[in-house]
C-alpha cells in the first residue's frame, strides 16, 4: 500500500509517517521511499490528517486505544473487524474506513473494498478511493458483504496461486520444464482474467467458445467436473467466509 500511495504520488513522501514496533521495517521503508519514522503509534497518528492502521485483528484494539486521542480518520485492514467495534475504541467524532485489500497490492494490482461510518465525510471518502486504487481497484460495499468479499478477493489469490501451481505441475508431468510451465500458466491466468474484464462476456460463453465439439479442450473441462473441481472451489469461498465471520 505504501509502494501505491508513494509511486502514483497520492502523498508526497515527506508527508507520509509511519510507526511499527519493528524498527527494522520502518528503517527499510525510509530508505526505500524516503518518508519519515515517528518514535510511536500515538505520535504518527497525531501528525497526519488520515491513520492506516495495518495490523492483525489480535492487535487492533490496543493499537486504536493508544491513537484515540489524536486521530481524526482511521483506515483499518484488520479482517473481521467491523466498523461498531473500530468506533468503541476511538473518540465519536473520529471517522473510521474498513478496507479489505489482497496480496496483489505489491504490484499494483489489488482488489480492495471499503466501507465507512457514518461521521466520514465527502472528502474522506474521495481520498480513500484514492487512497485504494493508488494500489489497484476498488469498490463501495456494504459491511454485510464483507465476509464474502474477504473469500473472493482477500483470500482467493492464494487460490489462484494453487491453480496455476497445479495447472504448471501438470505441464510438468507431461513434459514442460517448471520455469517454463509456470510461466505459460500464469500468463494464462491473466490474459483470461483481462478477457473477462474487457469483453464483459461471461465466462460460462467463453468456455463454450474455446471447447470445440470433441475437442482437446472440452475433454479438460469435463475432467474438472469429474473430479469436483467446481464444488471445491465453491467449498473453499464457504469455508472462508465462515472462518472469517467466527473472527468477530
């Protein structure tokens, strides 16, 4: 997020402060982008206009705690935590962003989604639309879609990656060296992901313009169905939201 923030020149780096109790990290980041170091999570949010707080769900509540006093507009990451449980540990006046952004960020391609408290105003709202495709896209979603979202977006990348793993191990087998076969897959993957994207064609229309009749392709796609890859793929976005919701 930092990388997006920095590169697509949403703040200027002098601006930007940032805190984490690993000083190591901090100290990379100043020298890679240039921006400044507080000595606490008190001092970095009293400085700024806007605090992200990028932690894990665990360590939200005291994190917020400690920034009460001087933040005006908190962006969380923290999956799970909703926006009334963001907003007891602040002041009322203080308005509050949840996001869910994916791995994707770090190269400028993540699929975030927001939603805000009431007390955030038009121009919060405008920066943190900013703020988000500063690193990817982004949409509005209401909170009760999160969990889903979290499944499709914030975890489905790793999906995606074992897809690609399998799809390049299979090319393996039949004879691709892995550098090779990782690369066409994941080359695939995009290219197919873009197609959906561009066309607005959907992808059941698209499988059935690549799958001739008895052809090589329609042979590969039966096979996914024999073997349950279309309900495990389904199992995976159930088991996810429903560990996503047993974290509030």
């Amino acid at each position: 997020m930092l990388k997006g923030v920095v590169e697509s020149g949403l703040a200027e780096p002098e601006n930007i402060i940032i805190f984490d109790i690993d000083k190591s990290k901090t100290v990379a980041l100043n020298v890679q982008y240039g921006v400044n170091v507080a000595s606490s999570a008190v001092e970095a949010a009293a400085a700024g206009d806007v605090s992200v707080v990028a932690v894990k769900p665990k360590d939200i509540d005291g994190v917020l705690g400690e920034i009460s006093s001087g933040a005006s507009f908190v962006i969380s990451t923290a999956a799970g935590v909703e926006l009334s449980s963001l907003k007891a540990n602040l002041r009322d006046d203080c308005a509050v962003a949840r996001i869910m952004p994916n791995i994707n960020a770090s190269v400028g391609k993540a699929m975030t989604a927001y939603c805000v408290s009431p007390e955030t105003t038009a121009e919060q709202i405008s920066f943190l639309n900013d703020f988000c495709q500063s690193f990817g896209n982004c949409i509005s979603l209401e909170e009760k879609y999160f969990p889903v979202f979290t499944a499709v977006a914030g975890s489905a990348p790793a999906f995606v990656y074992e897809f690609i793993n399998d799809l390049a191990f299979g090319a393996v087998k039949n004879g691709l060296p892995k550098s090779t076969a990782l690369e066409i897959a994941a080359r695939t993957v995009l290219g197919s992901a873009q197609m959906i994207i561009e066309s607005g064609v959907h992808p059941c229309e698209l499988t059935d313009r690549v799958c001739s009749p008895a052809g090589t392709t329609v042979e590969g796609v039966a096979a996914l169905r024999e073997f349950g890859f279309d309900n495990a793929v389904i199992k995976a976005v159930d088991y996810t939201v429903n560990k996503d919701k047993k974290l509030k």
